[in-house]
C-alpha cells in the first residue's frame, strides 16, 4: 500500500479530468524514515490513474492548504456517476463542507 497526496484539482466543464498527485514516504521500523515527505514530487494524473490506485489499495488524501499552513485532509473515494462513469470526491463527512472542487486549480 502506497500513501499519495491530492495538492491541485483540473476540471473541464464542471468534470473532474486530472489532479496533482504526489507520493509521500511512509516511517520505518521504530518510526524513523521520510513519513510525510515527497518521495514522488506531485505531477499531474489522470482520474482513472487515481481511481485504479484507490481500487487497488493504495491512499489518497487531499493535502489542504490555509495562510501557510498545511494539512492532510480527507481521504478521496471512488464515486460512479449514472452512466457508470468513474470519478473521484472526498471521503468526509455529509455535514462536512469541503468538496474536491475547493482544492487548488492547475
């Protein structure tokens, strides 16, 4: 299982079609190692590359940014639109206000 950071959203007509996606470390044994930090720089990613990482195990946060400050946010998750179209939105809570569209743009 791989840990992977969402830092920017593309959207075309109101759809999803790409994100920056970055790999980060995860600690080693007795916790030492590169936990949280860039093992992979983000890159711009296709929707079905990360909706294929997600199916297959991988994590995929959203990396939230406010004046300077940076936090993981909610995880994303692999939502299928009624045509069976794959797409992705945050995996938080219904009373949350943060959707995927808030994140950054590129």
């Amino acid at each position: 299982m791989t840990d992977y950071r969402v830092t920017a959203v593309r959207y075309k007509n109101q759809e999803l079609t790409a994100v920056q996606l970055g790999e980060v470390g995860q600690a080693g044994e007795g916790g030492e190692g590169r936990e949280g930090q860039w093992t992979q720089e983000p890159h711009e990613t296709g929707v079905a590359e990360v909706v294929a990482r997600i199916e297959g195990g991988d994590r995929v946060h959203a990396l939230l940014r406010d004046s300077g400050h940076v936090d993981v946010g909610p995880a994303l998750k692999v939502v299928t639109d009624g045509q069976g179209r794959k797409s992705l939105a945050l995996d938080n809570a219904p009373g949350d206000c943060l959707e995927l569209a808030d994140l950054e743009r590129f």
